[in-house]
C-alpha cells in the first residue's frame, strides 16, 4: 500500500474518523481481564479507562505473545514515534549519514582577504550547534581568511520553506522545542538565557549564551528577596518586534533564592539568527566582518571551497532517541524527503519515504498518521501493534544495534535518568513519550530470565501525563522484567 493513497490529509483524518467508530464498538464490552492484577490495581485506582489503554508485550525473535491489550487501536504515541523516524532513517540513509554544510567564496581571494561575499549552503545539519559552527568558521581560519569585504550570503533552498506559524502546536512560539525545520539551522535557533544576582543586592544580570550580534536584551527585572517559586521563577518573556525578534524584553520580579536560573527560548529568524551568530564568533575568532545579511541560491557547478561535516546518523540519533529532540527529529523528516525529492525537502516527502518503506517491509500502515515525525502534535497516531513490529523488524537488520544503543538506558541516562529503581537499571533500553493526557513507552526489556521482550504502550486517557499513565507504564516495564 502506498503512501500516496494517504497523501490527502483530510482523506487520512476520515479514515482514522471511520475507524476509531468502528474500534468504539468493538471495544465497548472490554473489560480489565485482560490486565496482570498488578497492573489492573493501577489502573482501577486512577480510573483509567480501559478503553484509553493499548499494551503489546512480545518476545524478541520469538512467536510468544505475552501480553496485548487493544494493540490495533491507533493512539497518539506523542514522542515514541520518533522511533519510526529514526529507524526509517536508518535504513534508508544507511548510519554513516553525514550532513553537508558548504562554504563558497563569491569574489577574489588573495589568501587573506575575501573581496566579496562568503556563502554559506546548508543541507539540514540538525546538529550544528554553536561549538561545531565555531570549529566550521576556525576552519576558514585555518584557511587563511581573515576579512571579508562583502557580506554573508545564506543559502537554505535544500529544504522548502516551511509555512507554518511556530506556535502552532500549543501557542508558545518562542519555546526551543517549537523551532521549525530549516536547511541551515545552526543551534537549534535558541538561546539560554542565564539570571543571576547583581553583587549589590538590587539588580539582576543576565547573560546570553550564545549571543547573537543583533540580538538586543532590555533588562526590567527587578532582584526580590522572596522564595523561589513560581512560573519561571517570576520572569516574564517578551518579543517586542515578533516580525524580525531581534529585541527581547525580560521583566518581572525575580527571586534572589533562584539563582542561577537558566531559561531557553527561540529568537530571530532562522537567517538573520546565523547571520548574528555568524558575526559575534567570526570577530571574536579575529576575522574581519561588518558585511550585510543577504540570500541567494548557489549554483550547483559551483565548487565549494570548504565542506563541513555533521557527526554520522548513528551518533545524531541517540541524541534524538534519548533525550527526545523534536527540533533534530523535524530536520531529519525533512532530509528523507530532501534525499528523494530533486527540488527541495519537505514534509510531505519525507512522510511518503516513511509510508512507502513500511509498505515494501510488509508492514499495514493504516494506523499510522505522521504529522511532523517527532511526535510534538495532536494528530500523530501508531497503533502499538505497527509500532511493535517496527520493533521487531528493525532488531533483524544489519543496523539493529545502532537503533537500540539509541534509546534511554532505563534508569541511566536520557528521558528515564533516575525513573526505574534499581533491579530495573539498565535492563532496558526504552523510548519514553509524553504530551497533555497523553503517555507512552516503547522498546526493549531485557528480563532477569535472559530473555528480551519487546514493549509498545500508549495511555490517551485524561491527566494521563500527571502521573497515572507513568505509574502504570513502570510498574508494566516491571512486570516484564520478572517474566519468567
């Protein structure tokens, strides 16, 4: 079945309407019998409806099915989809995908000076951060280039422009997570913004990291002396021109007791947001700019006078899977669709790779709706049967080990750092999900028997994500563990 019989979103969301009836009536004399009591006491105890809950437990490599609950039913697997993504990507890209970044030269070069523009051509590195953009701009240092007469020229055609407000998943444009995908985006497109208390018991400092040349702070917070608490720890955020976000405004009053404190938030545009940060580390590193920022696209034929690049996929997916980054995830859907599409990327291509690839591994993707591939919507659905068998499958390719080495080590580090006790650590390797009354968990247990089983759970139920669904989610990733 291929994707493009999906391609029509609004023929997707009445298919899953139809659907989801048809599952309503199926399920409605569905009682807890199917639940180990262990877990049926959790969920009887919060009043979880049974209806809201699908679990599937299966042996790795083996035809014993433990444990399944509405398995078939799609659900909103929030950020547990970004397994699908990841693995999709590397079967696809293969784990030794790296992306480009190029850097040409427009004008004469003596070795020294650059007279004319500097071009930069992104190719959708999710991890360019601030430390890996410094080590790009000391290579050109390295070079010999020490000014550049003309200005910076950005070009970021690889990816088609996303026409999308930011804001739209929950209405808070400015948070890191929300950023939108780009073919040149360097660190995320956000900023740490660090309070402390001034020496003389009145003010507050704040510091940026990074700073951006064209990005101006206005400091109206005031330093109090009561305890800390509160919604950002009494600091308000503002973007004064929301058009360019070049001015960011931090009022309120903020408690002495919280410092330091530490809020990330996403300002500029993709463009001008390099073309400041561009300019702050090129002169702090000696080079020579006061250039303009300006786009165009280079020419193919062109030869590029330094590639930089990204750390293999393999390494930028435990990033991903392990401390759940919606932004890199979001890139990565657009490079799949970028590395089929000879025009441009977008999310619709990169939707259609994912679709026509569980197609071809004999997988029914009719509960399966992608929105943006990292699970940050409303819309996004995976039955845990799909997602159990994408489990299963990606355990038989040459990459299996990639895949699950780029899962939280449960207890140890990424998402479930500190969730399980200590029989649990690091017996499993999980992918957690979490979105307003929505939990999810899917991965792998290794049991104290010796044996490995395969986990999918999702919770849509309400306040799931306050306690009830993760409640339950653990004691279940328990309950495997002690499988005989």
């Amino acid at each position: 079945m291929s994707y493009t019989l999906f391609r029509d979103l609004g023929t997707i969301l009445t298919m899953r309407a139809f659907f989801f009836l048809f599952l309503s009536y199926a399920i409605c004399g569905l009682s807890s019998a199917q639940l180990p009591s262990r877990l049926d006491r959790i969920v009887s105890a919060h009043e979880i409806p049974y209806q809201g809950i699908s679990i599937l437990v299966r042996e790795l490599n083996g035809e014993n099915l433990i444990l399944e609950h509405l398995s078939e039913v799609p659900r909103n697997p929030a950020s547990t989809i970004k397994l699908l993504t990841t693995w999709v990507a590397l079967e696809v890209l293969g784990p030794t995908y790296r992306w480009p970044t190029e850097i040409y030269f427009l004008g004469d070069w003596d070795g020294r000076k650059l007279d004319g523009d500097l071009a930069i051509k992104g190719y959708g590195d999710p991890y360019l951060v601030t430390e890996k953009f410094w080590s790009l701009l000391a290579e050109l240092r390295r070079l010999g280039l020490e000014e550049i007469t003309g200005n910076l020229v950005i070009d970021d055609s690889y990816f088609a422009d996303v026409v999308q407000n930011q804001g739209n998943f929950d209405s808070q444009p400015y948070r890191a997570y929300n950023v939108l995908p780009n073919a040149l985006l360097v660190n995320y497109k956000a900023i740490r913004f660090i309070f402390r208390a001034h020496s003389n018991g009145r003010d507050v400092i704040i510091s940026a990291d990074p700073l951006p040349e064209n990005l101006n702070i206005i400091n109206r917070l005031d330093l109090s002396g009561s305890p800390c608490r509160g919604f950002q720890a009494g600091i308000s955020f503002d973007i004064r021109d929301p058009d360019n976000g070049e001015t960011v405004v931090f009022s309120g009053s903020f408690p002495k007791a919280c410092a330091p404190y530490s809020l990330y938030r996403s300002v500029l545009k993709h463009d001008t947001f390099t073309h400041g940060l561009f300019t702050t580390l090129w002169q702090g590193l000696g080079g020579l700019y006061s250039g303009s920022l300006a786009r165009q696209n280079i020419d193919g034929d062109m030869e590029p006078m330094l590639t930089w690049q990204s750390p293999p996929l393999a390494e930028v997916i435990r990033s991903i899977n392990k401390y759940s980054n919606n932004v890199m995830t979001r890139q990565l859907l657009y490079t799949l669709g970028a590395e089929e599409n000879p025009v441009s990327g977008t999310r619709e291509a990169g939707i259609e790779v994912i679709y026509d690839y569980l197609t071809e591994r004999g997988l029914n993707p009719l509960s399966l709706v992608v929105d943006n591939g990292a699970g940050l919507s409303r819309d996004s659905r995976i039955s845990a049967s799909l997602l159990t068998n994408v489990l299963e499958l990606a355990q038989t390719s040459s990459f299996g080990s990639e895949f699950m080495a780029s899962m939280s080590i449960s207890g140890l580090d990424g998402t479930t750092r500190g969730r399980f006790d200590d029989s649990q650590e690091g017996r499993a390797h999980i992918k957690t999900g979490s979105l307003d009354d929505v939990a999810a968990l899917a991965g792998y247990v290794h049991a104290a028997s010796g044996k490995t089983y395969i986990v999918s759970a999702m919770v849509n139920a309400p306040d799931a994500h306050r306690g009830p669904g993760r409640e339950l989610l653990d004691e279940l990733i328990s309950w495997v563990y002690e499988l005989p």
